[in-house]
C-alpha cells in the first residue's frame, strides 16, 4: 500500500477476511463517502431549483404547471401578481379554481388549456378573447399557450402554462391604438382621427398656400328607417353609405363618421371653392343611387354643408362648427342638396336654436292652436270634410307661420309630440261639437314620414279615439307621396293598414309631385287623392296642364278613391274642376284658415260654400 493516498481498493473489504457482527472501519468510512456524495447531489439540485426558480421569476411571462389531475403544482411570481393567488394557497387546488377563464365576447367558461394540451399531447393557443377572472374578481384579458410536460421517458406528468397581460403585447397595444381612432361599424376612421388630420391639413394649406375643404353630412330620414326595420338593416345602410363615400374621394382625403348618421369628408388640399362642390354633387349621385339590403330596396338621400380653411375659419373646430351649420342649412330648405357656408347662416342658425327652445316651452304651456280650412262638395257646394292646419302665437314673435317653425321641429325631433297633440286636439273638438249638436265632417291631419314609422301610432290613436268618443271615420290622415318611398314591406304600409283596419280614413296629400310607383301606391289603403295646388295653378295656362289635370282626376276616381282639387283661387278654377268630374276642392276662393270658434260658425250654418251659395 502507498502512503498517503487511499486507493479504491484499500477501502473495499478482503473476501478472505473473517465476517462479524461489528461493521469494519472500512465499511463506516465507504457508508461516510456515500452520504458526502449525496448531500453533494441534493446540494447541486437545490441550487438547479433554485436557478430555474430564479430564472422562471426573472421572466415577464406567468408560468404555471399542474400534475396530470390537474392540480397546481408551481406558480411563479408573474403568475402570482396576475392570478391574485399566492404560490403557498395555490398548491394543490385545481387549476380550475386558481385560472378562472372565460370568452371576453359571451363570458362562457373557456376549456381548461392544460387538460387540452394533455389530451391532444402538443401545444395548444389559448382561445382568443381569453379573459382571465382574478381571485378578486376583475378582469385580465390574456394571451399565450399551454404544453404537456413529459418524463426523460417520453411519459405525460402534466402541463405547463405560459401567457402574459394582452394589453401589453405590441399587437394589442396596435390593435387599441386602431380602435381608438376608427369606427367599430364602419371601419371608418372617427372624429378623434379627423381632429389630428384636419389640423395637420390646416397646418400644411397654411405652409403651401392652399385650400382645405370640410363637407359634413347627415342623412335624410335614416332614423324611420332604422326604427321601422330594425338596427340590423340601419347599420348594414350605414356600411354601404360609407363604402359608397370612400369611393366618391382620392386617396389622400379622409372619409369620418361622425356619430349616428352623420359623416364628414376631409379634402386636405383643394385649389377652389368648386372643388369642393364637385365632389358634393358626386356625393349627392351616389348616395340617392338606390340600396339593396336584405330584403329591402332603401332610397336616402343625404344633405351637405362645405366649409373651407381659410375662407369660414383657420382652426378645426371653426370648420366643423360652420360646416355643420351650412348642413343644418340645407336640410331645412328640401334636403338632398349642398350649401356653402355663409357668414348669415350663423344668425339664421342662432333664430332656430331661438325658435325650438320657445316651441318646447310652447308645447309644455299648450301654446300651439288649430285652424280649420273647409273642403267642398263641387257637386252640392256643400262642406264635405276640413283640413287641421297647426298654427303657434309666440309672446314675442306673434304668429309665427308653419314654414318657420315646422322645419325647426322636424329637425330638432319635435314633430312627434306636435303631431300627437293635433291628434288629440283635433279628435277632442269633433267630439265636442258633435255633443253640441253640430253635424260635424272629418276633418283631415297631415302625418310626417317619422311618424308613420312609429309602430306605436295605431295603438296611440285607438286610445285617443276610445278616451274622446269619437268614431273613427270622422278622423282623416294624410301623408304626402315622399313619405312612401321605401319598400313595400316597411313598418308605414302595415301602420297604415292597421289605421284602415281601425276605420280612420286614409289620402295621399299633394299627388303628382312625388316619386312613388305605381305598385307601391297599390299596397296603400287609399281613400282619398290630392291634387297638388300646382297642378291647380297652372290648369288653364294650357290644354296640355288641363289634359294633365284631367288625368289625375280619371286615375283617382278609377281607383274608386275620391279626388280633392287644393289651392282653388279662382271661380275659373273652380268651374274647369267641376267640369271635368273633379269631387270636392279647397282653397282661398272656399274659404281660408278658420279658427275653431269661425269653423263652429261655419258648421252650424250648412251653408253651400261653393257656386251653390
């Protein structure tokens, strides 16, 4: 044996030597470096633990790993500030219970990824839209993926799941940054974009001595039909109205929604103010061109305001406020056209605003009256119905005429509540004379294309009639030729139906003068025909006005409908309709506008009004 060093062998004991009980020096010594050794190796794994330990902390992903029951087994620190769960109250639960996920979009419960990624033995994505449910109870929209873990043989001992906050990934980040500025149904871009580009357009046209346009547009009469057919075909409309805008602009032009139906269009650099109009009157082709949705062929057309930098304002705010001021303008003088913006159109917006406050006021107070113009029997010259003219005494103003505040009202959203309130009026005062003991006639109320939508109108004139008394063929509704121009199918065809049904008698007001079909005047329960007082006007100027006239009468009294001749001024007037058949007529030369106590007077008399008198 050497001295000094320890060989294998010199510890390993003599097979020749004698066994006992008492274990060898050697044997405590081998017993000694076997336990050196061990130590060692669990030494060298704790530190391995606690390497990747450190490593798995050190990272900005959450890790967690389950057991094949799926039963936590590790969170690291990242998983522990995103689960709300600590690593020690953690251990052991089911995964279930520690990773609550669910589909941000119905707020199902999502499949658990571990027992996925176990079952299909591969990596497997987390389901988009995965919101994980804190243990407090709020929300963290996530992202990543989840991996069996195997053995050194190849065995399943459980899963591995890796994911992180969505908010903070440079995807989503992009994907909120495109959301804040874009219109989730449109995809156009929004006002928050708009505001950016215009004010760097502005900045630009300041720079290179150019001109920058805004044109702001609403769109005529989207709300009947958004309510009448539902949001589904409102929003499909609204898709196409912006397809059609982006076409109708160069690259370089941006093309906002607004809000709800109004659009604006950006031309960052234009030479002239006829630029502008250019494209207006392209916009205006393009958005009347008819609109297949569905089921429904939709006609819109739209209305337009321009403003130019620097010429209406030199900031984006200017802009928009005065475009939408030339807008407002054009709507209320007959909608489907474009206005320039001029400085009076301030002053003329600021008398509407000024007008609408008092006819809300007007309203609350019961300010508004009635007038009744008569019609009569051209046969007999006797009164045969009236027409209910709204009409408003302002304390200031006096009488305001119905041209001034009507279009305020139909803008401003107050047509409804007027026209319920002449409704009421009107059945309340027939029933009233008719207690008198007046011989009453019906008497005819103008309805907006707005309130035929309403699929409430049966019901609410059936209450109003029941709560007055009045029969309902004493009540007459009148709607003009534009207030029919959708599918045969909206919500007006079956309003009117059930008006008809109710026994309420049914005209079209001012014939001639629209754009209706022939088949759609079909599926209206029509009893009455208006000749428009144009047609009236110009009947004796030429045979080929009075043929036109003639026409009009023979197409109405063929349809078993009977024909009303309006805007009679002239006993010439007056004799030409008798002798072409016309049935009943009125207007200035029958009599005007009569106040409720002159029409009592007027009823009470029965006397012929026409050339019978």
């Amino acid at each position: 044996m050497r001295r000094g060093t320890m060989e294998p062998e010199d510890v390993l004991p003599n097979a020749n030597e004698p066994k006992g009980d008492a274990q060898a020096p050697d044997d405590v010594f081998l017993q000694k470096l076997k336990e050196i050794r061990l130590t060692e190796v669990e030494a060298a794994l704790q530190a391995s633990q606690e390497w990747a330990q450190a490593t798995l902390n050190s990272i900005g992903d959450a890790v967690v790993t389950t057991d094949l029951a799926c039963r936590i087994t590790y969170l690291n620190s990242v998983a522990e500030k995103l689960t709300g769960w600590s690593r020690t109250d953690a251990m052991g639960r089911p995964l279930t219970e520690v990773l609550i996920l669910v589909n941000g979009q119905t707020q199902q419960t999502a499949v658990n990824p571990a027992l996925r990624a176990m079952e299909e033995n591969r990596t497997v994505g987390l389901a988009i839209d995965s919101v994980l449910i804190r243990k407090d109870g709020s929300p963290l929209e996530i992202e990543d993926s989840a991996a069996p873990i195997h053995d050194r043989d190849g065995v399943i001992r459980g899963a591995v799941i890796v994911f992180h906050d969505a908010c903070q990934s440079p995807i989503q980040s992009s994907k909120l940054a495109y959301q804040a500025q874009h219109d989730a149904l449109t995809g156009l871009p929004n006002r928050i974009l708009l505001a950016e580009r215009l004010s760097r357009a502005i900045g630009l046209a300041k720079r290179h001595q150019h001109k920058v346009a805004l044109i702001y547009l609403d769109l005529d009469d989207f709300k009947p039909i958004n309510d009448s057919l539902g949001h589904s075909v409102g929003d499909s409309l609204l898709q196409a109205v912006a397809s059609r805008l982006s076409e109708c602009v160069r690259d370089t032009d941006t093309v906002c929604r607004q809000g709800g139906d109004e659009f604006v269009v950006l031309l960052s650099e234009i030479e002239k103010p006829q630029d502008a109009a250019g494209i207006a009157e392209k916009i205006l082709t393009a958005l009347a061109t008819p609109y297949q949705i569905d089921t429904h062929e939709l006609r819109i057309t739209t209305s337009i305001g321009i403003s130019l930098y620097p010429d209406h304002g030199i900031n984006a705010p200017m802009l928009l406020n005065n475009a939408d001021t030339a807008m407002y303008h054009a709507k209320e003088n007959g909608c489907n056209h474009y206005q320039l913006f001029r400085t009076d159109m301030v002053t003329q917006r600021e008398q509407r605003h000024h007008i609408e406050f008092q006819l809300r006021q007007a309203l609350k107070d019961n300010a508004l009256f009635l007038n009744f113009q008569p019609r009569i029997d051209i046969a007999t010259g006797l009164m045969c119905s009236a027409e209910a003219l709204v009409r408003w005494r302002n304390p200031l103003l006096g009488l305001v005429q119905p041209s001034a505040f009507l279009p305020v009202a139909e803008a401003r959203g107050l047509i409804g509540p007027i026209g319920h309130w002449v409704l009421v009026e009107v059945c309340r005062q027939l029933q009233a004379w008719r207690e008198e003991g007046m011989a009453i006639v019906p008497i005819a109320v103008n309805m907006s294309a707005m309130e035929l939508r309403d699929k409430s109108l049966p019901a609410r004139i059936a209450h109003i009639l029941s709560k007055t008394g009045l029969d309902a063929h004493f009540l007459e509704l009148e709607m003009t030729e534009s207030s029919l121009v959708y599918h045969e199918d909206d919500v007006s065809i079956a309003t009117l139906a059930a008006l008809s049904r109710l026994g309420i008698r049914i005209a079209i007001d001012d014939f001639g003068t629209g754009t209706t079909s022939l088949k759609r005047l079909k599926c209206v329960p029509l009893d009455t025909l208006n000749i428009a007082p144009c047609f009236v006007h110009d009947m004796l100027d030429s045979q080929e006005n009075a043929g036109f006239i003639e026409a009009l009468i023979h197409f109405g009294q063929n349809l078993s409908l009977r024909v009303i001749a309006k805007g009679v001024e002239t006993q010439a007037q007056l004799d030409r309709l008798a002798m072409l058949g016309c049935d009943g007529a009125q207007g200035f030369l029958l009599g005007k506008p009569l106040s409720a106590q002159d029409f009592t007077t007027l009823l009470g008399s029965g006397k012929p009004l026409g050339p019978h008198s």
